[in-house]
C-alpha cells in the first residue's frame, strides 16, 4: 500500500530529474571530462562564482533581515490579521522572474513612476535608475520574492514560540536583549540558517529575473550558462558541466543548513 501511495513520487523523481540528470552528466563527463577543463580553465567562470556568491549572500542576508522582522511583527498579531498579511506577503512568490524584473524597471527604471516621483525633488533620473541594472539593484528585486519564503519558514517558529520564557529570564534580572539572545536567538537560529540557505540557493541558480533585469551586464554563472545554449552558443557539454558545477553549489549550501540543524537536535539545544 504505502509503495503504490509512493510511486506517482517516485515516477515523477526519476522522469523528470534523474533522467534528465544523466543525460545532462552524460554530455558534461564525454570526452574524457574536457567539458569541465574548459570550464575551470575560463577566467569568466571563476567571475561569475565571485558575482553568484556575492550575490546570492546579499539577497539571502537582506532577505533574511527583513523576513524576520517582519515575521516577528506577525506573530504578534492577531490570527486573523496575521492570516490576511500572510496572503498578501506571498503573492510575489505566485510571480515569475520575468514579471518581477518588468514591475523594477516600471518602478524604479529611468523613466519608473518611483523615478519619476523622485526627480520631482531634484534626484537626477539616470543616477536613480542606475542602481537597479546592477549587482545591488538584481539582489534588491531578488529580495522581493525572497523575503516570502523566509517569511513562511520563521513565523511558525515565532507564533509557537513561548513568550513566558522571556519573561521568566527578565524576571530573574536580564536585561531585554540578553533575554532575546539566549532564549529566543537559539530556538530561531536552526530554522533562520535554512531559510538563508533556502534563499541563498534560490539566488544563485536564478536566472529569469537576471535576465531580463540586467541582461549580460552582470557576470553571473546562470547567465554565463544561459550565454552557451543560446542562439550565439553552441558549446552544450560545457553548459552541461557547467549546471552540473550550479546544482552542485546549490546543494551543498542545503546540505550545510541541514547539517548544522541535524548537529543542533543531537546536541539537544
């Protein structure tokens, strides 16, 4: 019984990602493995992991800054309200990159209402908007369906979270922020690193919002793939090693989150 319940699962794991990764891993290990030589050997690929991972951690930080704040202001609301903003917070995730980066350059291009607005205070336009074609206006805009998913991960922790316990440690002489360091950071903490990694790896693998925000003007391992397989590349094994290196980066920022929340629940903190 529970095999039958368990095999639409496993049909769609095999048929859609373990196929799919053979032959991907076929096309990048043929011929000897020169894909990935090529690969390692280009400056513009270590470039591109230096402006993934930059970027990917100030999306993920600033995702998770907000997200907490905000999901700790919702915890102490009432259910109702806390259910209506819930709503509302998550619809970016309902978006895909592409409208996401159109609604930045609306707002925030050269000629964005936002833009606009602002200039009528003397903000020269072109300074503005310069901002949102580069590496901090891409890890803003990421930001906007980031700050979701940290949302949806830390409000269950904080709504469950007892707040007698603060009390109690203020009862007994600490001061606000040392109770909220020692009782409240460390119950938050396990699930505040998977969600960062959540989000980390989210922003590093994105490529749509990237696209269509600053095209090829960032160096970034998603473009750098999406510039071999489209019309002006042709070089596919390398693509294929290189969403090979991608995936692998990306799991191993997972593995790290539930590594570190496994090491917590052995220690019994």
């Amino acid at each position: 019984m529970l095999l039958a319940l368990g095999a639409p699962g496993a049909i769609v794991l095999v048929g859609f990602f373990l196929v799919p990764l053979a032959v991907v891993a076929a096309e990048a290990f043929g011929g000897d493995g020169r894909a990935f030589a090529r690969v390692l050997g280009d400056p513009v690929f270590w470039r591109g992991l230096i402006g993934s991972l930059m970027l990917a951690a100030t999306a993920a930080t600033v995702s998770l800054a907000v997200g907490a704040a905000v999901a700790l202001h919702l915890s102490r609301l009432g259910e109702r309200t806390r259910l209506m903003l819930q709503f509302l917070i998550a619809l970016p995730l309902t978006f895909s990159g592409l409208i996401v980066a159109y609604g930045f350059i609306l707002a925030f291009g050269r000629a964005g209402f936002v833009t606009m607005l602002l200039a009528e205070v003397g903000v020269d336009p072109a300074a503005f908007a310069g901002f949102i074609y580069g590496p901090a206006g891409l890890a803003f805009a990421y930001a906007y369906y980031l700050v979701p998913r940290v949302v949806m991960l830390l409000l269950p922790v904080l709504v469950n979270f007892d707040q007698a316990q603060i009390a109690a440690a203020e009862s007994l002489g600490a001061p606000r922020w040392r109770a909220l360091a020692d009782v409240l950071v460390p119950q938050v903490l396990p699930t505040a690193l998977s969600a960062w990694c959540l989000v980390a790896a989210v922003a590093f693998g994105a490529y749509g919002t990237a696209l269509a925000l600053v095209g090829t003007q960032v160096n970034i391992l998603p473009l750098l793939l999406y510039s071999k397989i489209s019309e002006g590349g042709s070089d596919f094994p390398a693509a294929a090693a290189l969403s090979l290196v991608l995936m692998a980066a990306c799991t191993l920022v997972m593995a790290a989150a539930e590594a570190f929340a496994a090491s917590r629940e052995t220690s019994g903190h």
